[in-house]
C-alpha cells in the first residue's frame, strides 16, 4: 500500500515496486508492472495514482516486466523515467503518462535511477543517469517531452558508458562542481568470495561533456572500497 496525504492506498496488487513525487500538489505516482495468474497469458499492465485518479488508474503498457525503480526530478523537461527488468529504461511525458522514448542499451535489468543536475545558471537541462545488474551506469541526454515527437525519436541517447563496477550498480546525481562540470556517484554491490561479499565500493565520477554535445568524459575524483559490512544496494543525495 501506498500512504498519501494521510490516505491509505491498497489498489496494488503486490508490493509497491517504486513512486516518485509529482510536483503538482506533492502527490504520489505509484507505478507497478503485473502480469495475469496464467503463463500462456501474460497482460502487463501498470497502476497510476494521482489527483485526477487518487483511487488508482490501471494501464497497459509499455512495461513488460515488473518496474523495478522510478525517477521524478526531470521536470524541467516535463518528464519522468522508469526502470525494468527487461533492462530498458523508459522516460515518460509527467502531463500525459504516456511513454516518450526506449532508451536500450544495458545487458541486464536497471536497477537504479537519477538526474544529474547542470551547474546553477547554467541554463543546461538535467541528464538522467541509470544503474543496471550488468555492472554499469548510462548517462543519457533527453530532450523536452514538448519536442519528442515519438518513441523512437532519436533526440534521446546514451552519452556514456561507466563500465567497471563489482555487480549491480546504483547511481545518484551530485550537484555540479566549482568548475561547472557535473558529478555524480555510483555504488557496487560487491561479489560472493570466501562465504562473504567483498569489493562493494563507492565512487563519485566527474563529468565533462565533448564538444560536440554527443558523449560525455568520466574521470574517477574518489574511490572508497569495502567500507561496508556488507553490499551497497541504493545511494542518495542528501541536500
């Protein structure tokens, strides 16, 4: 069940998987991905609850396995993203729900989720950051949801790859640097040896974006192995 403004919400089927926050009233967009009792019929389908439908919204579609995470904090884009077990990552229009870029790439399911904020008064635009199973984090450029004209619209794409991670990876986006280059930390869950789990680690990565907008250069500032009893499954950004 799912709490807002005092109100229990129990439309969900199952755990609630993620949520994220809409500015409009501070209200809560619970979304989750089921599929039917029956193997040979599988309809996912995913439950919205907002103020224009507070008792929950059944929908189908786009997701085809449970959604594992969600990003609000792109609304300067009028967007917000999802992540699922299919290893896409998903970005959404905020005013109408409906889906407004694929973005594939990773090998394994998306784990984690966040936006990378532009340095203050810089006029750029957040770029969405996103963690996966298969040991890396994407950095992804996405455009307005005004300018996306489908799906398929090539105005999102990946910018980099940070590969090198121990397992599953979770991501959050750090403010900008003095120099005006963007940050962001990512975590590792660390692999099975000797009966325990070793090499989790936490690392904050400096972004440079290329000259031409296209790609993004990492360069590792910080680095803290197996500081942890045990592995790191979420990080945050406590302002």
């Amino acid at each position: 069940s799912l709490r807002r403004h005092g109100t229990t919400l129990r439309r969900h089927r199952s755990g609630v998987a993620a949520r994220y926050i809409l500015d409009e009233g501070a209200v809560s967009l619970a979304l989750r991905c089921y599929g039917d009792s029956q193997p040979t019929n599988r309809k996912p389908f995913w439950r919205l609850e907002t103020s224009q439908a507070p008792t929950g919204e059944e929908r189908s579609g786009p997701h085809r396995h449970p959604i594992d995470i969600a990003a609000g904090g792109g609304d300067p884009l009028g967007v917000y993203a999802t992540g699922c077990r299919d290893g896409i990552v998903r970005v959404m229009d905020a005013s109408t729900h409906e889906l407004r870029h694929s973005l594939e790439g990773h090998a394994n399911a998306v784990t984690s989720l966040s936006w990378v904020p532009p340095a203050a008064g810089s006029g750029g635009a957040p770029w969405l950051v996103s963690g996966s199973w298969d040991g890396t984090a994407r950095v992804w450029r996405i455009p307005p949801a005004a300018a996306a004209a489908s799906p398929s619209d090539a105005g999102a794409f990946c910018m980099g790859t940070i590969g090198g991670h121990e397992n599953t990876v979770s991501v959050a986006g750090l403010p900008a640097g003095a120099d005006g280059s963007r940050r962001v930390v990512t975590t590792s869950a660390g692999v099975a040896s000797g009966g325990g789990i070793t090499g989790h680690a936490v690392r904050v990565w400096r972004l440079t974006e290329c000259p031409d907008g296209t790609s993004v250069k990492h360069e590792l500032s910080n680095k803290v192995s197996d500081d942890h009893d045990g592995p790191i499954r979420d990080v945050a950004y406590d302002p």
